[in-house]
C-alpha cells in the first residue's frame, strides 16, 4: 500500500493589528496600473469605514512623473491634470473627496523621501514600468515591518500579471516575491519609450488592460481584507482571450 502525503495549502493571514489600525499601503507608480489601484483604495477605505472599522486605509503614492497628454485616457487623468505630479493630482483629489489624509511623494524611489513611508507599509503596490524598481525594492536594506508584504503589477499590450508575496526575507521563504517567480526581471532592461499622444499610447497598450490588471489585483486585496487570508499568489490574464489563471501559493 501506498502511502498519500497529504499538503496542506499555504495562506497568508493578515496581521491582527489590520482589524483596528490603518491599513499602510505604499504604491509605487501613478500611471496607468498604479492609477487605477488609487482609485480602487479609495473605494475600499470608504467601504471599511461604512463597515465599522476604525481607520480604514492610510495610503502614500510615490511618483515623480507629470502628466502627459499622453497619459490621458488610458490613466486616470484629464486634461485639467497636465503638467501636475501624478502622485500630487491623485492623493489631493480623494483628501478633497474623502477627508482623507493620505500623502504624496513626487519623488523617486529608493531615495531618501521614501524611507519613512517603506519602514511603516504593510503592503507595497509596486506599479512600475522600469525593472530597476523592482529589483531595488526586492534588495531594499532599509527598515521594513517584518511582515510586509508586496504586490507587483505588469503588463503588456494586451495581457497583464499580478504578483503578490513577501516583502521581507523571511516572508518571502514563505511567499515568493515577483522576482523569485520570474527570476528573468532582473536582467531585463528599463524602457525608455514614451509615447507622444494619447492615441500612441493607446495603440502600445490597450484602452482596459491597466483597468483590467488592477481589477485583478485589487480583487486579491479585498479578499484579504475581507475575510482575513488568500492563498492567491499570481494571476495572469489576457484581454485578447479573456482569460484568466489563478496559481496559488506553492504547497509547505
């Protein structure tokens, strides 16, 4: 007779202190992913706090890019919004509409405006478009809460992927990061193509995918705010099929 080894499914579990503490959040990148994300936080602040919880989200958006008329349609920007930082235009556009209190760094990361805000986050939002980001974050030497946690977003024309894992070494052994999944970003070049119009920048990336991307990410993130865990660690998905794979995280 055989014996059957049964595993047990991984979860991560949110820390206690989400149930009656903001809920730090660090996104990294205001374009096109990242401006979606925003826009998702502030709809789940506002529900937490119809909810009855205490604080809801406390969130710090680091960008030091402007908008461009590139920009518009396909992030969450108008043309009342040219020449204004990304970060800027979106913290001060829900503290307007929601009394929050969130903050704005329109610099770059790392540096040392970004120290504070890294040193308290409980979860990282990386939407960037240069690599260099990500492997700076997942060599980042600076204090980290020792349960941090770190969600990536890319995507392509039409196809995109989320990412969520650990932040720090210790949880990362536990919860691969984007880098422990696809290894190859690391030696991948940054972009530098901008595109000039809107009409450019919609023909180099689809009008949804950055909606879509953040959809599935921010679907991620309300279940583990909600019911306390996920065992969700990538998804990928494509507009051209419209499919969608969800890959859990690997077995103990």
């Amino acid at each position: 007779m055989i014996a059957q080894i049964q595993s047990k499914e991984v979860r991560f579990t949110a820390p206690e202190r989400w149930l009656d503490q903001a809920i730090n959040v660090v996104v990294l990148g205001a374009g096109g992913n990242g401006s979606e994300v925003v826009d998702c936080l502030a709809t789940f602040h506002f529900t937490l706090l119809k909810l009855g919880h205490p604080r809801g989200l406390n969130v710090t958006v680091i960008d030091d890019a402007v908008v461009r008329e590139s920009n518009l349609v396909r992030q969450r920007f108008w043309p009342c919004d040219i020449d204004q930082y990304k970060s800027i235009c979106l913290v001060n556009r829900y503290n307007l509409n929601l009394g929050t209190q969130w903050k704005a760094l329109p610099y770059r990361f790392p540096g040392e405006q970004t120290i504070f805000p890294l040193a308290n986050a409980d979860l990282v939002i990386s939407c960037v478009d240069v690599n260099s980001a990500r492997v700076a974050l997942a060599n980042y030497q600076g204090k980290l809460r020792k349960d941090a946690m770190w969600m990536d977003m890319g995507n392509g024309q039409r196809h995109g992927q989320v990412v969520f894992g650990g932040l720090t070494e210790v949880m990362r052994k536990r919860f691969p990061c984007v880098l422990d999944v696809y290894p190859e970003v690391a030696e991948l070049a940054d972009s530098t193509t901008k595109s000039c119009s809107a009409a450019e920048s919609i023909n180099s990336q689809d009008c949804l995918v950055n909606r879509t991307v953040a959809t599935a990410a921010m679907s991620l993130l309300w279940e583990l705010i909600r019911s306390g865990s996920t065992s969700k660690h990538w998804i990928l998905m494509s507009l051209e099929s419209g499919e969608q794979q969800t890959h859990m995280f690997p077995e103990a």
